[in-house]
C-alpha cells in the first residue's frame, strides 16, 4: 500500500501535452431492436497526432451506474500521450447491471479489434474508469466470462487501473434489490468475489479515507489484501489523501501513467 500526501500529489499532477486527434460517437455495439443500447453504446477515441503502436486506455465514466456520459474524461488523461477510448455504456433502471458490464465488454472488444487503426497497440491495452468505471473494469478483468464471449482472453488486458472503484456488488444495483448503500452484498456483480492470483497488474487508486463514499477506501483495501492473500505478484493500493470521491480523478491520472510506464517496461524485460 502507498499513501500519497497532499502536497506530493500536487506536485505530481503535470500535464503531458499533445495534440491530439479525436473521433467522436463511433459505434461500438448496435441492435435493430433496442433503442437505448444504439443511443449508449458509442465511443470516443483521443489519439496524439501521428500515432503508432502505442498504449492504450479504455476509461469509463462514473456515475453511480445511474448517470455519466463518456466526455466525462479527465484532461490529463486525454493530454498523456496514450490513445484514449471512452466509453459510453447502458445505464441503471433502463439496463441492468448485467447491461452494464456487458456494454464495457463490447467495447473492450470492439478496442482489441479495431484501436491499431487508429494508432494504439492491441498489445498494450489498460483498463481504466472512475467509480462506476472502476467497478466495470474490475468485473471485466476478474471474472473472464464477461470477454470471453468475444474470444479474448481477459489475461490479454496489460493492466487494470480503477479509480475509486466498488469492489462490492455495486450500491445502485444493490438499490434494485431492495437493499441500502449501507449493506454489503457480495454475490456475482462484486469484483471481490473474482479476485485470482493470475489476473493482468491492478493498480488500485482510492480518495482519503475520511473523505470517500461510502467506506471506499477500506473496501478497496480489503480489495488489494485478498491479492496480496492469494499470492497476486502485482497489485497495488493507493490512497490520495486530501482528495475526496469526485475530485481523486485529476490526481489519479499521473499515477495511471507512472504505473503503465512501469508494467511495460516489466514486460519487455
């Protein structure tokens, strides 16, 4: 576990600046027959100018399951130097949680596929989200099933890296069935129950403790002790002191590029 001060997070929070290209609204599932799944399930692609081979993070916005919408990506994140995919998902009561995951893994799909295209490296894909993004990407890189469906292997993610993300069954679904944020469920939907000893690297981001939603720092630290517990050789757990649930995204953002530098350099070794 690291803890990160205020003043040495501030510090750390530098802009890589470049110019990027963008593609907008590009759909990446599609149905004659769901109006909703065609409106929620496009994406959006930042790439610097010139792009080649590069990394590549997938990012899903926050919002409780409920709400969001894929423009809601940090800036540095989009100014960093990697290709960017941001996606847009089916949303809390229209879809299910189940809608949820499934969308993320679409669009993880349709990135694997098709990001050499548009410059980033099928070899070099992270996962990465914001709340409710850090809770799809979990699922997805846990429990395999979710990408299997397309034929990829969830071990093919470079790494996974969840802002602030439910590790439990996620509240708002909890909500559908009748419970409060305040009781845990631990069943299917909750990446706690997924963890393995030979997922890709995660690097787990939280806020303060005193400053989360909900009791989110210890569930995520509970989170990266089963890791450790199962013998995991690359899990890693921040917390950003001084930042709370909605403003940990910024900051989080030079840790995801000092730890995608890391894990691929761990790998051309």
């Amino acid at each position: 576990m690291k803890r990160l001060f205020l003043i040495l997070t501030l510090a750390l929070v530098c802009c890589d600046l470049a110019s990027a290209q963008v593609v907008k609204d590009l759909q990446y599932a599609s149905s004659a027959t769901d109006a909703y799944l065609q409106e929620r399930c496009k994406l959006d692609i930042y790439a610097p100018e010139g792009a080649k081979d590069l990394p590549v993070i997938v990012w899903f916005h926050g919002g409780g399951l409920t709400g969001g919408e894929k423009t809601s990506v940090p800036r540095d994140l989009k100014e960093s130097g990697y290709v960017v995919v941001s996606a847009g998902y089916r949303l809390i009561p229209k879809g299910t949680v189940a809608d949820c995951i499934a969308d993320a893994a679409a669009a993880v799909a349709w990135t694997f596929d098709n990001i050499a295209a548009y410059g980033g490296s099928p070899d070099k894909v992270f996962l990465s989200g914001h709340s409710a993004g850090g809770y799809l990407i979990d699922m997805l890189g846990l429990d395999k099933h979710w990408l299997a469906k397309y034929g990829i292997d969830a071990d093919r993610v470079a790494g996974l890296i969840p802002f602030s993300g439910q590790v439990l069954s996620h509240y708002n679904y909890r909500q559908t069935l009748g419970m409060t944020p305040y009781q845990p469920l631990i069943d299917e939907y909750a990446p706690l129950a997924h963890v393995r000893a030979d997922a890709p690297p995660i690097v787990i981001i939280s806020g303060d403790r005193d400053m989360e939603l909900y009791g989110r720092y210890e569930e995520t630290a509970y989170f990266w002790r089963l890791f450790k517990m199962v013998g995991h050789p690359d899990a890693t757990l921040y917390e950003l002191q001084g930042f709370g649930h909605g403003n940990m995204a910024d900051p989080a953002v030079q840790i995801l590029k000092d730890n995608v530098r890391r894990i691929l350099r761990a790998r051309s070794r």
